[in-house]
C-alpha cells in the first residue's frame, strides 16, 4: 500500500502540557482583549493592527466594523479563554467574552504567526463566526474543486516538477511551506502520473459524508475516487482567499476498495428514474438540452458540452409530448434486475407501457458526491 504524504497548513493539534501552552498563549490572550477593546473604541486603525495579512486580505475594514456593531461583541468587557492549542504556526484559543450585561457569549479565534509574530486569521461566533457570509458550496461544485485539484496535481507529476501545484496552493499554505519541500515530498511519486490521471479523469470523486467547515474556517472534502480494486482517497481542505477556495490541505491515500457495493433499494432506483426521465421530459418541451445538463454527472458534463447534448437530443423535441405522456401515465417496469458491474456503474434497465406504445430505456449511473448520477442514457421507442 502506497501512502503519499500530508500537506497542511493547519495540522491536527498535538496536546502538549497546559503550563507550556498557557505560557506561549498569553500574549494571543493579550491581544485578542486589546484588539476588542480597541473596536469597542472606533479605533480600528490598532485593531487592525492585531489581524493577519489573510484575514485582512477577505474582511474590509467596514465588514469587519458592521460584524463588530451588530454582534454583543460590541458590548464588550472581559473575555476568558479556557482550551489553547498551538501547532507549529498555527494556534487557536477558545473561551468566552462576556459583555457590560453579564453575557457569555462562546468563541474561539485562531491565529498565524506571520513575520515572527502571533496574527489574528478568523474570529469565530458559531463555528464558522466571521466567516458566516461563506456559503458551503453546492456538491456539484465541491466536485469541481477536487476534480481541480487532483488535475492540476496530476500534471505536476507529469511535469516532474510541482511547481504548477504549489502555485495553485493558498497564500497561507505557501508561507508554510516552500517550493523545495514539495518537491522532497512527492518527487518520488512522480512515476505514478498516469495511474493519477487516468483515475481522476475515468471516475468521479465520492464523499465519505457532507463537507464542512472546521474551527480553522477551512472546508473540508473528504471522500475518494474508485479505481478497479482499490480507491484513491481524499481529504482537501480550503480557506476563503478574497472570493474564491484556495487548497489549503491536500491528503492521498491508496486503499483497498470494499468488495461490493449495496445496489439502491426498488424504491431508490424508482426515484433516480423518475428523477432523470423528468428532467429530460422537461428539456424536450423547453425545446433546449440544459435542464438535463444540469441533472446528470459532472462527469458526464466535463466529456460532453451542452453542444453535443443539443445535436444528440434535439431531433426528439418535436415528440415531447408522447415522452411526457408515457412517462407520466405510466411507471416503470424493471427489467432485468439492476446491477453493479465491474466499473462499479449501477446499470438500470426498464420499459414505459401507454397504449401501443413502449418506451424502452437503459440509465447508468455513477456515485458522484453523495449519491448515484446519471452519466449514460440510452432509449428506443416502439
């Protein structure tokens, strides 16, 4: 089994003795108290003073007032901190502020040192705190991250050289690490190019569960990419960098694949067909391709523009309505059973009944995100 190594900007915090951690914080306590007293009194020039270069960089000075204003914060007192963890450049400390009221109100903030020195990088509320503007991408999206990031990480093997991922990196990620210590890191996976590639581009990659926002405010997307019998598995993180999700953790590993797979119930397969048969359905009569575009695979998508989808298709829009009438007025019959072959594709194959008329159709579909997307879509009518 071949493991590749962790890159992160943020580790998993190590316990190490309360009376050394308490030591080495103290000075993060003290700013954080002067960086709210500061706020507390419109001198935002000295607060600003107390943030990171990062944070700075994706909260202007006037979001960073309104949060201030329309928070409790703004009825700041005293502040305690309870639970500190620090980890190489990177620390977080997490108690409570409590207002002129007699409030508490929970938070964490974590720092990063920058030029030697212990920098505010997010103020967190709820878990995501400042940052609560950041919506978590669609899942479809979050495939497209990680479907660039193992592209761009792929041709940096091919390229023998991981200058074009390192420059893909986020900025705080770059500041931890250097161009070189890539290169020391993944130099000797360079001959695996094509075996990264051909599995990045002939499978999508599947979540182990829905992505989610750390105490770090990065999103994280764990899951992997099936490859014959074994996965290629993930874990990416990302920070917001201005408006955009830059990769600030990158995770690899080659595991063995479970030896099957569970095929969706009668009453799942029922869904995935009436939802798929809907949305062409609905292109027919909108006399345009888009809405099952958007139905199916992002794999499905990224081999086939909506071009191809329109030639492929629109010789059918004139019989829109014979679809929608064997569709609607009639339900599946399955036949044969479906299965999983050994490309692990559920393959579905049924037939509409409406008079003389059958529609006959066979669905592949492939796990993609958090479930089975439609990525084959074959039909005769009779």
């Amino acid at each position: 089994m071949k493991i590749l190594k962790w890159v992160a900007a943020f580790a998993v915090v190590i316990a190490v003795l309360i009376a050394g951690i308490f030591m080495f914080t103290g000075g993060m306590v003290k700013d954080t108290k002067d960086f709210f007293i500061a706020l507390k009194n419109n001198d935002t020039a000295k607060a600003a003073s107390y943030l990171s270069k990062t944070f700075t960089d994706s909260t202007s000075v006037e979001e960073l007032e309104d949060f201030f204003d329309n928070s409790s914060l703004a009825d700041y007192k005293d502040s305690s901190w309870g639970s500190r963890n620090i980890t190489n450049d990177t620390a977080v400390i997490k108690g409570s502020v409590i207002t002129e009221s007699g409030q508490r109100i929970p938070l964490s903030v974590s720092f990063v040192k920058e030029l030697g020195k212990w920098k505010i990088l997010t103020i967190d509320i709820r878990k995501v705190g400042l940052n609560s503007k950041i919506n978590i991408p669609s899942p479809n999206e979050q495939v497209e991250l990680v479907n660039e990031a193992m592209t761009v990480f792929s041709s940096s093997l091919e390229a023998g050289s991981m200058a074009g991922f390192y420059s893909f990196l986020s900025k705080l990620l770059q500041k931890q690490k250097t161009l070189e210590e890539f290169e020391k890191i993944f130099a000797s996976y360079y001959p695996d190019a094509p075996d990264f590639r051909y599995t990045t581009t002939k499978s999508s990659p599947v979540f182990k569960q829905a992505a989610f926002v750390n105490e770090f405010n990065e999103l994280v997307i764990e899951g992997y990419y099936p490859s014959g019998k074994v996965n290629l598995e993930f874990d990416q993180k990302y920070i917001r960098e201005g408006s955009a999700w830059k990769l600030n953790g990158f995770f690899i590993e080659i595991v063995d694949a479970p030896e099957s797979y569970e095929i969706p119930t009668k009453e799942e397969q029922l869904k995935l067909v009436n939802d798929s048969m809907a949305a062409f359905v609905k292109s027919l009569k909108n006399k345009s391709m888009q809405s099952f575009y958007d139905h199916v695979s992002v794999l499905w998508r990224n081999d086939q523009d909506l071009a191809t989808f329109e030639n492929n298709f629109s010789g059918i829009y004139d019989r829109a309505d014979d679809f929608e009438n064997m569709v609607t007025g009639s339900s599946p019959i399955f036949e044969p059973e479906a299965f999983i072959d050994d490309e692990r594709i559920l393959e579905i194959k049924a037939y509409y009944l409406a008079g003389d008329s059958k529609l006959s159709f066979e669905q592949s579909y492939a796990l993609e995100a958090l479930d089975w997307k439609l990525i084959g879509f074959r039909f005769k009518v009779e």
